[in-house]
C-alpha cells in the first residue's frame, strides 16, 4: 500500500502520522533522519561536525592525555577525510582546529583555573594571525603544536604550528595574544598597584621547564614571580608592534 503524508496541523495529527510510520519497516530510520534534519537545522550542520570534534578531544583529554606544566608544548592531533570544493583544507577550518588545540591546552595545563581560581582573573583572546605556508590536503595527519613563546604581566603569547605528522612540513604557523581581564575589563597598571598583584607574572611557568627567571615577590607574602626569560621571536616582536600601532591609530579614531 502506497505511503501518502499530509503535514499535519494539530499535535494530534502529529501522533497519527507517528503512529502510521510505525507499520514500516523503515519507519525508525526515518523518524532518526527526520530528527537528524531538524537538529541540523537549528544549530547549522556544519556545527554539528563542530559538537563532534570538541566532543572526540574532550574524550581524549579523560583517556589520553596527561597533565603538563605550562611552559610545555601541547600536541593535538587531526585527521583530514574531506576538505573544500578546491580539494584543501579551507582557510577558516584552521582557526576551528586552532581553537580545539587551544581548549586541549588550557585543559591540560589548568592555567585557566589556576588564575580564576587563585585572584579572579580571566582571559580574551584579543589577537590572532595566521601564515599560510602550504595547502592541507584530503587525507594527511596534522599535528598542532601549541606552546607559549613569550608572556608578561598582562599578557602572554601563543604559537601553534599545523605540522605534517608524516613529513613534518609546517603548513601553517599562528601567533595568538590572551591578555588577563578582571570583572569583564583588562587588568591595569593601578589595579595592580592597588591589589599589590603581578597579573600573569605570578602564574606558575616553568614548573618543569627552566624557560623563566623565578624570583621572591617582594610585594606580597610568600608569592614568586616568574618572568619570562626567552627572547622574544623577531617576528612576534613585529606583530606586538603592529597590534600597538593598531590600537593607537583605534583610539585617534574614536576622539
């Protein structure tokens, strides 16, 4: 007998016609299909592949990976099955990849935590650029190397390079900026002052690596400091100027 569906109008047409695709065979994959299609629709399909992968690296950070110290560098893991209409991976699809390698670091360094839970502090991402050196192809194992490559006391500086697992060709190579915010605003020279606080200076960098200067904090009891001892990349010195250039030339604007 031939399946003829009207669209219903009332919660109880909509009980019938649940009730008369139950009498076939297919009748659950379809539903399945139909609940699929509306979930697709409401938060985008290209974010339920989002939902998947952030779900796939949170399953990997509670079986695999381990803790680290914050000055160590973070490898994240991606496989590439499909790409874009040009046959590579698109230009925004790194910036999704650089994000879950990024939560993947924080999780595993619990530098988030430690400032909010020891002065109230929290983090924006403020800055971000990326070099494209090479096109990712279908098929190819990328490792994201995330590390910190320079910080002080208001904001702290991250490297990711989008590495082939197989030939270690860099494809991409991203600075990030995070600077320290309290209460929704950035942190201050005089909030600092006034908190007798050294901002990001009193986060734990080199627990195990010897990359800062630890030192007495003479401004509060019992507190180290940990100052960044790594030369600072010509290029990510270039890029701090242009980010201070450009929020110079912002706020000419705005007056």
């Amino acid at each position: 007998m031939p399946l003829t569906l009207q669209l219903p109008t009332s919660p109880n047409d909509v009980v019938e016609l649940v009730r008369s695709l139950k009498k076939f065979q297919w009748s659950k994959k379809f539903i399945a299909a139909i609940i699929f299609l509306a979930v697709s629709l409401r938060i985008g399909v290209p974010n339920v592949r989002y939902v998947y992968q952030y779900g796939l690296m949170f399953l990997n950070l509670l079986l695999f990976d381990q803790i680290i110290s914050p000055a160590a560098t973070a490898k994240y893991t991606f496989y590439v099955p499909i790409t874009n209409f040009w046959n590579h991976l698109n230009n925004a699809a790194y910036l999704r990849y650089a994000e879950l390698a990024r939560v993947n670091w924080f999780a595993r360094t619990n530098i988030w935590n430690f400032l909010k839970n020891n002065f109230g502090y929290h983090l924006a991402y403020t800055a971000v650029t990326l070099r494209y050196r090479r096109e990712i192809n279908p098929f190819q194992t990328i490792e994201i190397h995330t590390r910190v490559v320079h910080w002080d006391m208001f904001n702290f500086y991250v490297e990711q390079k989008f590495i082939d697992a197989k030939s270690g060709f860099i494809h991409c190579v991203i600075y990030g900026q995070y600077t320290v915010t309290h209460k929704g605003k950035r942190v201050t020279p005089e909030l600092l002052e006034n908190t007798k606080n050294r901002g990001l200076l009193m986060l734990p960098w080199n627990l195990d690596s010897p990359l800062g200067k630890t030192h007495a904090d003479t401004w509060s009891e019992n507190k180290e400091l940990y100052e960044c001892d790594l030369p600072i990349p010509k290029s990510l010195e270039k890029w701090v100027e242009f980010l201070t250039q450009s929020s110079a030339e912002s706020k000419l604007q705005l007056t």
